[in-house]
C-alpha cells in the first residue's frame, strides 16, 4: 500500500468517526428535545390543575381580597411600606420588596412574568432563596413555584384580583408556607424566613382582607415593639417617656466597626450605640437641620452592603453637628420625613437639604472622616474573600491600594 493510499485510509477513517460522532450527538439532541418537550408537557398540565384549584377554591370568601379603589390600595401600600414594613426590617435580608420601593427588582419581574403589564400598581413581592415568587399588584397575582417532579424547573401563572380571595402565610416550627385560595404554593425551611417579615407580611394580608387601610400611631407603637426582639426592646423603651410613641426603628448597616440603631419616636431621634452601650439623643425642637449626602463610607463597608448604598445623614444642631452613617437611601429619607412632621412650627428646612449637599461639604466632611489601620482592613478584606463576599480580583486591588498608604 502506497503512502496516497494509506492517507485516504486514514481521512476516510477519520470522516467515519466525525460522521458517527456528529449522529450520536444528533441523537443526543433530538432525545433532550424530546425530554424537554415532555417536561414542558408535564409543566403545563400542572400548572392547569394547580389554575383549575385555584380559581374555583372550596372554601372562597364572599368577597375577594383587593375589593377597592386602585389608588386607594396604592396609598395605602406606601403608607404601609413607611410606616409597619420598614421599621425593624432588614434592608438586606427581607424577602419582601414592597410599593413604593420596587425599582430593583421591577425588571426581573418582567423577564419572569411576560404578561406583566406596566399600567398595573405594584403591591408587594415575596420571594424566596429558591426563586419562588408571589406577586400582587392592584390587578393580578403572580406566581412561579417549583414544580414538584423535579425543583430544575418552576410552574408559573396568574390570577384576576377577583378571583383572588385570600392569603396568608403560616410559620411553624419546621416550615413556613405561603397559601393562596387555601392552596399551598410555596413551602420554605422556616429557618431561611425571618420572622420580621412572617409578622409584616401577614399585618398586610390581614389588612387587605378587614379593608383595614387606617394606620393610627398608636399601632405603630405597638407593630414596632411587636418586630423588636426581648433586649432590643428593653433598651428602646428606656428612651421613652410617658405618653412618648415610637414611630420608626432602623438596624441600619450593622458593619464590623460599630453596631448601632436608630429609633424614631414621637419626641426625639435617638442613636445607640450597642458596643459602648451609650446613646445620643436629638430633640426634634433643638434640631436645626437635617440633610443627607452619598456616604463617604469605606469599600469594606460598601462590600458587607453587597452594593445597597448607604447615605451619610447629617443631624446639625446649636451645638454640634451628627454624622450618622448606618442607614440606607430609604431609611434615611423615612428619618426625615418623620423630623418634618414633628418639627416645632416655623421651623423651615429648605426642600434642598433633603438630597445630596453641596461637594465642598462632602469633601470637607470626607476629609474628617477617621480612617482604618490598613492593616486591620486588610485583614477583613481577606475575611470576606474567605466568604465569597468579595472575588480574588477585588481583595488584590484594594490590598495594594491599602499596602501604599503604609
């Protein structure tokens, strides 16, 4: 046999096995197809049953749920959202993305439920660590639950508000399950679900049913003691005196160089400071201004905020000025809101310190602001790279950058 000969053996062979390769993936593709398609089969006939339950429930209330005005349901929401859901809650931790707070998370919404539409109101969304999703704006509820043959894939739909009756969501020992027309939809470890958020979400629910859309100062009070663990508790109440309301509570941040809070109530702003067990006390009648700017707060800081920026709120009165760097956007714009309802009257805060002050303040500001041992920060940059907070990329950088302060 010639070497041209021997060549063609040797490409026919080998067109052969690239030939046989490409069938069998070929094969392979046709059975996926085929897998998938009968998935997707199944998906569908469950999601019809699971339609079918929902929109005749056995038990259905006379009236449905959502049995008013939409505007009137909206304010309603934001009322809620400042007043019972934000106090106590934790900004980086809740399941709950509530109206009028709902920009984050609006446009995986409308990746995930494609028959969303823009014109609804936006209630509340509750999702879970799996990607389990309940949705309820003034005109629908979404869903997209696991499907229960194989929890890769997820059933997805929606009900009318009017053919919506109840829900509720019920914590035990074990679980935590969210119901729907007595309809069990999402099931979750109750470990995964805080109780802050099993005890505000079922306030809301609880109002929407009663059409209980008043909230009084007095229920205030008594909502926050409610999301306040024990300690907490005893500590805030020692703040207030006879007659004295709570009105909001934020954990803000919560970093590794300091713990601190800040309560609200119906007299004063009170700052605690749970490592030195000490507070700083701001009577609404001495406060002479109270303004918020982008927080000059270190990289670290930012990274344990997995990218929730936090405001730098500025409480200035006769005597000195209080540099609070603990709170997230909304939060602090919910402290002042609160300060410009209960300030003295013909005390004017001019509308333009409500947002960012003016960069020689920022600047002048940032250069007081006390910095780290860059050896000490380093030492926490490689704690969060240990944790998958940050990436290798990022714990390098900021090493050298911290390395040439030295």
């Amino acid at each position: 046999m010639g070497l041209k000969d021997l060549f063609k053996d040797v490409t026919d062979l080998a067109k052969e096995s690239i030939d046989s390769i490409q069938a069998d993936l070929a094969l392979k593709k046709e059975e996926q197809e085929r897998l998938r398609a009968e998935m997707d089969q199944r998906i569908k006939t469950y999601t019809e049953t699971l339609m079918e339950q929902l929109l005749n429930p056995v038990d259905a209330s006379t009236n449905p749920l959502i049995n008013t005005e939409d505007d009137e349901i909206v304010e309603f929401t934001k009322n809620f959202s400042e007043k019972l859901l934000l106090p106590a809650n934790s900004a980086s931790a809740t399941k709950i993305d509530m109206y009028p707070y709902e920009e984050k998370v609006l446009k995986n919404v409308l990746k995930t439920f494609p028959t969303y539409n823009m014109q609804e109101k936006f209630l509340f969304q509750f999702k879970d660590s799996k990607g389990q999703i309940i949705l309820l704006t003034s005109s629908n509820l979404y869903f997209k639950i696991l499907f229960p043959e194989n929890n890769s894939f997820f059933a997805a739909g929606s009900l009318p508000k009017e053919k919506l009756f109840d829900i509720s969501i019920n914590r035990g020992d074990e679980q935590c399950t969210l119901i729907v027309n007595a309809i069990t939809l999402i099931t979750i470890p109750a470990a995964e679900i805080k109780t802050i958020d099993t005890i505000t979400l079922t306030e809301y629910l609880c109002r929407l049913k009663k059409n209980d859309l008043m909230i009084t100062d007095d229920q205030v009070d008594a909502f926050i003691q409610t999301k306040l663990d024990p300690t907490t508790l005893e500590i805030v109440k020692t703040f207030l005196d006879a007659d004295e309301k709570l009105i909001y509570f934020a954990w803000g941040l919560d970093n590794l160089v300091s713990k601190k809070f800040l309560t609200c109530t119906s007299e004063k702003i009170v700052l605690y400071d749970r490592d030195l067990t000490a507070k700083k006390t701001f009577a609404y009648d001495q406060i002479l201004s109270l303004t918020t700017q982008p927080s000059t707060v270190s990289f670290l800081d930012l990274s344990l905020t997995l990218g929730m920026n936090p405001n730098d709120t500025e409480i200035k009165t006769a005597g000195a000025i209080e540099t609070i760097s603990i709170l997230y956007p909304r939060e602090a714009q919910r402290v002042i809101q609160i300060y410009n309802a209960h300030k003295p009257e013909g005390t004017h805060q001019d509308p333009s310190e409500e947002s960012s002050a003016p960069q020689s303040q920022a600047t002048a500001q940032q250069s007081t602001t006390p910095q780290e041992d860059p050896i000490a920060m380093i030492e926490k940059l490689a704690s969060l790279k240990e944790k998958g907070i940050i990436s290798e990329a990022e714990f390098n950088q900021k090493k050298q950058e911290l390395l040439a302060k030295l």
